[in-house]
C-alpha cells in the first residue's frame, strides 16, 4: 500500500486541490448518508410522545425530502471529478509510458514481448488508475461512514449496545482479510497468464495471412484457445477463493444484528434508550454492512494496484543501452567510418554473428558486400543503425567512438532499405514521404524515378494516392521494394543502405536502379548487400562476409580472380543464366 502511494504521490501532489476538494465532498456525502435514520428515529420519538405538532411534521419531512437530493447532487458533482482525474492520470501514465518505449533500444523489445507491453498499458494501467481515484471515495466515504455511525450510535444513543453489537465486525474482518491476503500470489500469476493469452492472440493476428497458407487455422485456434482457457481458469480460481469468503461476512452482520436487536429491546424496557433510537441505531447496523465489505475489497483492489504498479515502473525503470552520452556530438555528414575489431553478439545468444570485423568506407564511396545467408551480412550493416551497442571493437566516424554521436543524428545519416518491406495502411506517396515528410514534389519525383518506381504508377489506379492495404497487400513484392527504396532515396541520406532489397525485383528493373544510382548518388556513400553479383559489380570494394568474418575483400574484377567464395558463386550465376 506504501508502495502505491510512493510512486502515484507525484500526481496527488500535482492534483492536490482537486484531492481535498473530493475528500470534503465525500465527508460532506457520508454524513448525508447518515442523516435521513437520525432523521426518522427522532420523527418516531416525537409522534410516539405526541408532541408532533404541524410545524415539526413539515420541517421532518422537508428534511427526508432534501437531504436525499442534496446528496445525489453531491454524487454527482464527486463522480464528475473523479472521471476527470482518472482520465488526467491514465493521459500521463499512458504518455510517460508510450515516451519511455520510444526510447528504448532493440535490446528491451528482444526481452519484453510485445503482449507484455500491452498489458501493462492496459491491465495494469487500469488498477493503477483505480486505486489514485475510487479508491479514494471507497477509503474516506466507507471510512466515513463507519466512524460517524459508530460515533453516534455511542455517544448519542448507548456505548454499551454499541459496544455489545458491533465489537464482532472489526475482528471478523480483520482474521478474513489476513487470510484474503494470500490472494495476492494468485493475481500475480494470473497476470503473467494474462500477458501470455495477449501474446499469443496478438502473434496469431499479425499473422493470419502465413497461418491461413499453411493451414494452422486450426492449430493455432486451439493454442488460443488454450491460453484463453488457462486465463479463465486462473480467474475463476480467484473469484472462488472470493465466494469462500462474502458469505462469511453476512453472518458477522447477522449476528450482530440478533444482537443490536435483542439488547435494544431489553434496553428500552429498562428505559436506557428511545424506540426512535433503537430504529436508528439498527439502521446504522445495516449501513455498516456495505462500508465494511468495501473495506475488505479495498484492501485487495489496493494489493493487485500494488503489484500492476511494479509491472508498470519495471518498464519505466529500465534504461535504453543505446542512449545519447551527456554530451553527445551532432553530426550532418562524415569523411570516413571505420570498423575496427568489432564483435558483436545479439542479446541471448551465447557465440557472436560478427567477429573481429575491421574495413572502412569512405565518403562517396559505394561497398557491396555478399555472401551466403546467414553470414552476418545484416547485422553487419545494421550497426549504422545503432539498435545495439556492438559487443566489443569500435565503430569510429571521423575518428570518434560512434558512441559519442547523438543516437538520432546518426541514424539521419542513414537511409536504410531493409529486406523485409514495412508498408503503412496510408497512400503510396504518404509511404514514401515517411522517409522525409518535408520533401516537397520534385523530390518525391526523383525518388520515385531512381526507384524505378514510375513504371509501377501507371499500373496503380490511383497512382501517388493509391491507399496500400495492411502489410502492403495491394502491391507486388517488386513493388514493396521499390515503394521501400524510394522511402529511402526522398530522404537524400549521407549512406544509402540496400540491404537485399534488390531480391524481388527482376534484372532489368536492378540494372535500372543501379544505373541511377549511379547518376544520382555519385557523390554519395552507398552499402548494396545482394544476391546478384550485377548489383555489386561496380563497387569500391566488395566484401565477402562468411560466417561473421570478412573473407575476401576486392575489386570485382580481383575477385574473380582469387580462389574463394566470390568466384565459386559467380560462375554459379553465369552458368545459370
Ligand atoms: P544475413 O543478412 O547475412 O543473411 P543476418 O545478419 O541476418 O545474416 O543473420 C546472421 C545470424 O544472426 C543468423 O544466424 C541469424 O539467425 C542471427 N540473427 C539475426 N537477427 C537476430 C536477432 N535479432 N537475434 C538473434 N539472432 C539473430
Ligand atoms: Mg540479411
């Protein structure tokens, strides 16, 4: 409970006013609760003395009338402004959380799956919210009430009867609570149940169309099933561990009940107290019932906010890796970039992809780099990218650690066309604009055409403005790769990087591409990874990556000619064609 309170006080603090404001409403609404049996319980003991006269009958019951009203308006205006603080909470727990994601590194999303992530935003968020507001009405109103009525059933009517009827209440509650307790384990693992169940569905939605091709349909549904299944289970196992319980509290009630009832009587015989006062000390005993019960289900409402808030500060607390140094340098464009001994290792995996890897690329100078699949090829090129830190060795531009840059700016550096194509349910030219959205329309143009994409427009029906489907249903996989190219080329990087991103298009449309390139990008540094020795052929240097080590390095005219990888394969393509 402390713990929720420490890491939501920021907001109490900031909200401070409007907290008090709803704490004295809810005070304010409890003794208006309270008012309308003490009302009656003197109505009864004025008509039994029979001192009613038509003044007191009119003032009683104007004040039965009123005092209902004045508090479904009092309700009213706390509900009103407990929804508003609820929405002001969830805004800036969702923002701090969305912004914390956006700075996080590849490193955080290979260890939190992205189920995980929603549920936190959502699930947790939720009981987060919960506890800063209801909790609030539930804790001072309930409290209220109870301390109140109690007051006034022993300092107005009888300590003694008071003390006799509802003495059980507090014990009873408090043995059920420490038992209740131990539910605390069980919403705990009935989270991580939860996030599993969202992952799955989620997984099996993204990839309905691959599942519907291979005929998982059925497999799959039955593993969402199951993980729906398995949720519902771990529910219902705490909400009978609830049902155990609820019936327990209404026997408390009764008894004290039997109690309140049987000495009132004996106690009005005895002339201790009035009937009007027996009516409205048995009242409060059935008032006391719901603030009770509420109590208990505070305490757990307040248990699973304790846990969903550490769910949700795990994530805030977690720093990217790949961050900007206290002074990271800017950087616009660069002379040269040198590889020096890198090795690097993706996070859970125990044998490096890239070893020892040194070379460098000077500005306006065009790379290729081949070799088999798997070779470490992307990974390579992708340190451009800063997604992770390299394990060891240095990545040096102009002689400084890549790691003094600023993380943005080095990335602006680059225009990265990746292998596999991310298409955005928008226009084709709002896809390409991505790349750069304050191109204006001659460099929307121009990209198009180095891309090769121009032929593609007249096929569209709607050309630029064509919307493209989900995953980029609408377009050819040549296409995607065009479209994905052009997203790149309208940003005019310092490095274009095409990883494999010539692999769907045919050799006429590749030789295209690469001529313009040629002509447009001269003075530009360019990296092509490709299958095709066609693409690479007129290159600086190409390199052939094997197995996470450069193994040959050369002009293409000197490759053919030494004995390895390079040559074995090109006679390869030459003898296929
Ligand atoms: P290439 O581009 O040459 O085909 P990659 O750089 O994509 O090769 O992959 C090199 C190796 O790294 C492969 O064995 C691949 O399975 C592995 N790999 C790629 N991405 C990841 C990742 N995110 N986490 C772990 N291993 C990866
Ligand atoms: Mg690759």
């Amino acid at each position: 409970m402390r713990s929720i309170f420490n890491k939501i006080g920021w907001f109490i603090k900031q909200e401070w006013k409007l907290y008090l404001l709803m704490f004295f409403l809810l005070i304010f609404i409890s003794v208006l609760a309270l008012a309308p049996a003490y009302v009656l319980g003197k109505a009864i003991d004025v008509l039994i003395s029979g001192a009613l006269t038509k003044d007191s009958l009119v003032l009683l019951v104007a004040l039965l009338v009123l005092l209902p009203v004045t508090r479904y308006f009092s309700s009213f205006l706390f509900h009103f402004l407990v929804n508003k603080t609820a929405n002001k909470l969830t805004y800036q727990l969702r923002h701090n959380y969305l912004s914390h994601l956006f700075e996080m590194d590849l490193d955080f999303f290979e260890t939190y799956h992205k189920g995980d992530l929603i549920a936190r935003i959502t699930n947790d968020l939720e009981a987060i919210t919960v506890a800063a507001t209801q909790l609030l009405e539930g804790i001072v109103f309930n409290v209220g009430i109870i301390l109140f009525a109690i007051g006034i059933m022993s300092f107005t009517i009888s300590w003694e009867l008071t003390l006799i009827s509802v003495t059980i209440m507090p014990v009873a509650l408090t043995l059920l609570n420490i038992i209740r307790f131990k539910k605390r384990r069980y919403i705990q693992k009935h989270r991580e149940i939860y996030s599993e169940m969202t992952e799955i569905v989620l997984e099996s939605v993204e990839g309905q169309k691959t599942l519907r091709a291979y005929g998982q349909q059925k497999s799959n549904l039955d593993k969402q099933y199951k993980a729906i299944d398995r949720d519902i289970e771990s529910w219902r196992y705490i909400v009978n561990y609830e049902n155990w319980f609820n019936p327990l509290f209404e026997v408390v009630y009764g008894i004290s009940y039997i109690l309140a009832f049987g000495f009132g009587i004996f106690f009005i015989i005895n002339q201790k107290i009035s009937v009007g006062e027996l009516v409205t000390f048995v009242s409060y005993i059935g008032m006391l019932y719901g603030p009770i019960i509420s109590m208990s289900t505070i305490f757990t409402q307040l248990n699973n906010a304790t846990i969903s808030v550490d769910r949700y500060d795990e994530i805030l607390k977690t720093q990217a890796k790949v961050k900007d140094e206290q002074d990271a340098k800017h950087i616009l464009s660069f002379k040269e970039i040198e590889f020096k001994d890198v090795v690097f290792k993706y996070p859970f995996d125990k044998n490096p992809v890239i070893k020892n890897i040194s070379f460098s690329i000077k500005n306006g100078q065009t790379i290729g780099i081949v070799g088999p699949t798997g070779s470490g090829k992307s990974t390579l090129i992708r340190q451009l990218l800063r997604e992770f830190n390299v394990t060891s060795g240095l990545i040096l531009i102009d002689g400084n650690d890549i790691q003094s840059y600023k993380v943005e700016a080095v990335r602006d550096l680059v225009g990265y066309v990746p292998q596999a194509h991310v298409l955005f349910k928008r226009a084709v030219d709002e896809n390409i604009l991505m790349g750069n959205p304050n191109a204006n329309q001659n460099m929307l143009d121009k990209a198009v055409k180095i891309a090769d994409f121009e032929k593609d427009l007249l096929y569209l029906h709607d050309g630029l403005n064509t919307m493209v489907g989900e995953s980029g249903t609408t377009l050819s996989g040549g296409q995607k790769q065009r479209l994905s190219i052009a997203r790149a080329l309208i940003k005019d990087p310092e490095i274009l990087i095409l990883d494999d991103s010539l692999s769907a298009v045919d050799a006429k449309t590749e030789e295209n591409i690469i001529d313009r390139l040629k002509e447009f990008r001269s003075n530009k540094t360019n990296i092509i990874v490709a299958h095709r020795f066609s693409a690479v052929r007129d290159a600086h240097t190409i390199y052939v990556l094997e197995n996470g080590e450069i193994t040959q390095k050369g002009t293409h005219a000197e490759l053919i000619r030494q004995e390895g990888w390079y040559k074995h394969q090109y006679i390869q393509q030459m003898t296929m064609k």
